[in-house]
C-alpha cells in the first residue's frame, strides 16, 4: 500500500489558498498491482520519454485504456509489468 503523501498549502496571487500533495506520488510496479498510472508517471519509472511511451501503445505492444469522462489514458499497473520496459 502506499502511503499517504504530505500535503502542502499553497497561496494564490488573489489569497486564496490550495492543498496539493508536497511530493508528487510515487509506485513500484514490483509491488504495486490493480491501479492505474499516467503515460507520464510511467515514462518517468521507465526513465524513457512520453513519446516512447504513446508509441508503445499506438502499435499495440502495451495496453492503455481511457479513464473518466475526460478520457485521459492510462495504463494499469499489471499491464506495464507485464510488458517490461521498452526499447528506446
């Protein structure tokens, strides 16, 4: 399970303030399973760019879904460990 990030206040230029998480989270695709992650979150653990990422998943080698009603993509933890790491 991961932890629970910080959270940190931010203050706007019109004095309203936001929470955001302090750190950005963070996952293992050793040890975590059954959630989703960004293309960007992955690229990231992958240490390869987005667009390698995007390419993988255009040609069908790793599988990604549409979440929400935004339809941003995303690719589920079990998926990415599944397919390993990809070939820049």
């Amino acid at each position: 399970m991961i932890p629970k990030p910080q959270m940190k206040t931010l203050k706007m230029n019109n004095g309203a303030s936001i929470v955001r998480p302090a750190v950005p989270r963070a996952f293992d695709l050793a040890t975590d399973s059954d959630h989703y992650v960004t293309v960007t979150d992955l690229a990231r653990y992958w240490k390869v760019s987005v667009d390698t990422v995007y390419r993988d998943i255009k040609k069908g080698a790793l599988r990604a879904y549409r979440v929400g009603s935004s339809g941003k993509i995303r690719v589920r933890v079990e998926d990415a460990r599944h397919y390993g790491r990809p070939a820049d």
